[in-house]
C-alpha cells in the first residue's frame, strides 16, 4: 500500500471470526477500531485511519482481517 496514496484517508475492516483466536493484537494497536466482543474474538466498530487499520491487520497471527478504503473500496490488505 503506498502511505502517499491513503494518507488522511479511512479504512473499514472486516474480522473473519472463522480465523480470529482472540490474540487482541489488533485491539492493541487499534483500540479505536477494534474491540474484544463477549465471544473472546475481535470485532471492528467503526473506521478508522488506513494506517492504523493496516498495521492491526498485519499484525494478526492468523490473517483473520481484511482491511478496504472506505471511499473507494479498494482492498488495502491482505
Ligand atoms: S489480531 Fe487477529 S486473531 Fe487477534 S484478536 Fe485481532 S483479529 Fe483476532
């Protein structure tokens, strides 16, 4: 992803709750996105920057987190 390109932008992500463990590493790195839900795996609740969201998504052990441009829908990750 070009930082250049989605700079002040904001990004949707989307949890496979197929492949979330629970690790909370997105929560951890985008707590303003992210949030634990009763069920121990993560749900997103609103957008947040591109660069935050992409980087929670990243970090995920189990590449349960699809991250889209909200404006455009373009796939910004995997
Ligand atoms: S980092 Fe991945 S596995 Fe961990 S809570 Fe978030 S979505 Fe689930």
């Amino acid at each position: 992803m070009s930082e250049a390109k989605t700079q002040g932008r904001l990004a949707l992500a989307c949890v496979d709750l197929d492949k979330c463990v629970g690790s909370t590493l997105c929560v951890q790195i985008a707590a303003d996105v992210f949030r634990l839900a009763g069920n121990g795996q993560s749900e997103a609740v609103c957008a947040g920057s591109c660069e935050s969201v992409v980087n929670a998504a990243e970090a995920c052990p189990n590449m349960a987190i699809t991250v889209t441009d909200s404006q455009t829908g373009e796939t910004l990750f995997p």
